[in-house]
C-alpha cells in the first residue's frame, strides 16, 4: 500500500486498480481501499474526489466499449481539470490587486474550509505535492461533469433530431404513438400485425406501394408480418434497417438508448446498417451484406462502434410445429438428443456425430429451458457446449465409460 501514500488525486484517477474498483465495484477491491482509508485518513478527500471524477466518466458508458475510448475520455476529464487549475493560477498571479485580494480571500476560505489558516502571522501547511489549488477541485470537477451532461443532452437531441424524426420528415405517413403504459396492437392494411410497447412510436404509409411495405420505429415493437414474397417488409430505426418477407421478430430500437437490438421467434430476417442501405438508393451499387438471422437468434447493434454482433435469445422458445418433440430419451444416442433439440427449436448445433452417437441418453427434458436441456445432456456425456455466432458448438472427447 506504500505506493499510493504520495498519490495525489490526478494519480488515483489515472491507477488501474482504482479504476477497477470504481467501475467494477468489486469486493476484494473495496475492502482493500477501505483499509486503505482507514489507515491514510489525509487522503480521504482526493480519494473521494477521484472516485466521484471516474464515476462522472462511466456514468455515460454502461455498456461495453472499447477500453481505449473510456481511456481517452478520463485523460481528456483530467486534462480539462489540469487547464482549469492553470486558468484560474495564472488570473490570480496576473490579475490586478484587486482581483489577486479576491484570489487571495477565495484561497482563504479554501484554507479555512479544509482546516489549513493563511493569516499573517500564521504558517501556511500545504501537504507535499499538492498545490493549493488542488483543493478547487469540486467546483472545476463539477463544471467537468455538467459539461458531460449537457454534452450528453445534446446527443439525445441529435439522435432524436436525426433518427426517427429525421426518417419520417418529410414523408405522408400515418403515425401511432402509445402513450399508454400497457401495450398497443396495430393492424397494417396488408395483414401484418404489430404489436407497440409503450413510449414507443410507429409510422407508416396509409397504402403500401406495390414494391415494398415499409414502417418506421423508435422504441419497441413486436412484428408478425403477412406472408407476401412480391412485397418484402422493412422496419426502419435510426441505425438498422430489417429486411423480412413474413415472419415473427421483435425490434428494440430506443433512440436514447445505446444498442438497437433485432430478435427473430420465427422464420428469417436479413439486418443492414442504415447507412449502408441508403447508400444503394443514391447509387446503382450491388445490395449490400446484411446478417442473416433465424429463429432464436439476436442480432444487437453497439451504437458506440457501430458494430453487429448475432448471438442467441436469452431463452430460446420451441419454434411451432405439427410433429412436436417430447424430449423423453431411454438409451438415445446423443446425437439423436442434439438433432432432437436442433429441430425443435431452428438453431444449428455443431457436434461431432461420430462421437455423439456411442453416447446413450436416459433423461427427462421436457420441462426444461433449452440452456438446461443443454446442460443436463453435457453433464451426461461429459461434455461441454458454447454460443459462438448465434450457434452452438458441442465439444466432447467421448462419453463415460
């Protein structure tokens, strides 16, 4: 702990350990710390003082981003905090008498305040390291973190402004808003039932052209689209458009809200990046790649990296059917089990059939969640399964002996 007895507070903003322990809040950590407080009680203050500059930092990145971006951000937070620090020392130290008192008597009352007199007569204790003007630093960090906010503020407006309202601007179309606190079903003229979730907003055209279907979504929405292969369906939100010919998915496309994400029930759907797909409308380009995604799977967009990521539902659902699976095995291959679960539920598991099929099953899957079926039969054959790209691979040496 030696090591961070002359930190300052710039020092345990820029620590890794501390970083960690502000984000992460992990309890090894915060005990540490504690003790740590507890012995060096002098530096309760800029410890404190970091801790609440980092947390004005993170705040804003709940989700998972790139670690250098965040670092950029604390070093561009120190760095306003640094020049402010210079701002204000240079004024006093240059400024007229009358603006040196008013320097002088803002110090005095810092001094006061933090317990440290600066009277004639009386000597002036500073710690080491620290120039008086550290103890400024609540008014420079709150200055800091308001800037943050009012940044903040003005990307919502600018995504408010340019993500939903800036797709329908200008367009005729007919728009529902649910303002309720209970969901809303909304039925298209050509079939397709839409299901709104509340605060959320949907627009449309009163009559669909004879190419293609097209709405437009800010907040969350439930599609069952009606079957037309001459018509393909579109959801447009701020960041992805979702390209369907009939099918079941569900659109979480929150302009606030740092991902957008697109999760299928059934059938298939193809997801395109905004830009890209306006793109092809201004030139005669090839259309370009979207991910294709089946039942069970969600495609989820960072907006921070404007990246597409496809993984599986949370809890993946049996997908209709008119020859249902029971789930009851008595000395079932293994792979029949996976092939089993494979069907019922559309997701393609990747396994090594040679191996999975000298491995008998008794067990009772009925009842279970897909990740439990999963688990039980891993624990049976001595295996072990991962989600890699919305699949599933079955990884296994053989079964018991």
């Amino acid at each position: 702990m030696d090591q961070y007895q002359e930190y300052t507070l710039e020092d345990f903003v820029l620590d890794a350990r501390f970083q960690g322990w502000v984000r992460h809040r992990g309890a090894a950590d915060a005990v540490f710390w504690q003790q740590y407080l507890d012995e060096n009680p002098a530096q309760a203050d800029d410890i404190q003082s970091a801790r609440k500059l980092l947390d004005s930092v993170y705040r804003h990145y709940r989700t998972d981003i790139d670690e250098a971006e965040i670092d950029l951000e604390i070093q561009g937070l120190l760095e306003r905090v640094r020049a402010e620090k210079q701002r204000f020392s240079a004024q006093v130290a240059g400024g007229s008498m009358e603006e040196r008192e008013e320097g002088e008597e803002r110090e005095l009352v810092i001094a006061e305040k933090s317990g440290v007199v600066n009277r004639p007569g009386v000597v002036r204790t500073i710690p080491s390291g620290r120039p008086w003007y550290a103890y400024i630093w609540m008014k420079v960090a709150a200055c800091t973190v308001l800037a943050i906010g009012l940044g903040w503020v003005g990307w919502q407006y600018y995504r408010s402004n340019n993500g939903y309202n800036g797709l329908v601007s200008g367009k005729e179309l007919v728009e529902r808003v649910n303002t309720s606190g209970k969901q809303q079903v909304i039925k298209l003229m050509d079939g397709t039932q839409v299901v709104l979730y509340p605060q959320s907003r949907l627009s449309f055209a009163e009559t669909f052209p004879a190419d293609q279907r097209t709405v437009y979504l800010s907040g969350d929405a439930y599609f069952q689209v009606a079957k037309d292969p001459k018509r393909p369906f579109l959801v447009h939100t701020t960041d992805l458009v979702t390209k369907v010919l009939g099918t079941s998915f569900f659109v979480r496309a929150r302009d606030a809200s740092d991902k957008t994400l697109v999760e299928v029930r059934e059938g298939k759907v193809s997801v395109f990046k905004q830009k890209e797909f306006a793109a092809r409308r201004n030139v005669q380009s090839k259309m370009p790649n979207g991910m294709v995604l089946t039942p069970n799977q969600k495609l989820i967009f960072e907006h921070a990296s404007s990246e597409m990521r496809r993984t599986l539902s949370d809890n993946p659902e049996i997908v209709p059917s008119d020859n249902p699976k029971t789930f009851e095995f008595v000395n079932t291959p293994a792979s029949s089990v996976l092939t089993d679960i494979e069907e019922a539920y559309q997701i393609d598991i990747i396994f090594d059939r040679d191996v999975m099929k000298g491995c008998p099953v008794t067990a009772s899957l009925g009842g279970q969640p897909m990740f439990s079926k999963l688990s039980i039969l891993c624990e049976v054959i001595e295996a072990r399964y991962e989600v890699l790209d919305g699949k599933i691979v079955i990884y296994s040496k053989g079964c018991k002996s």
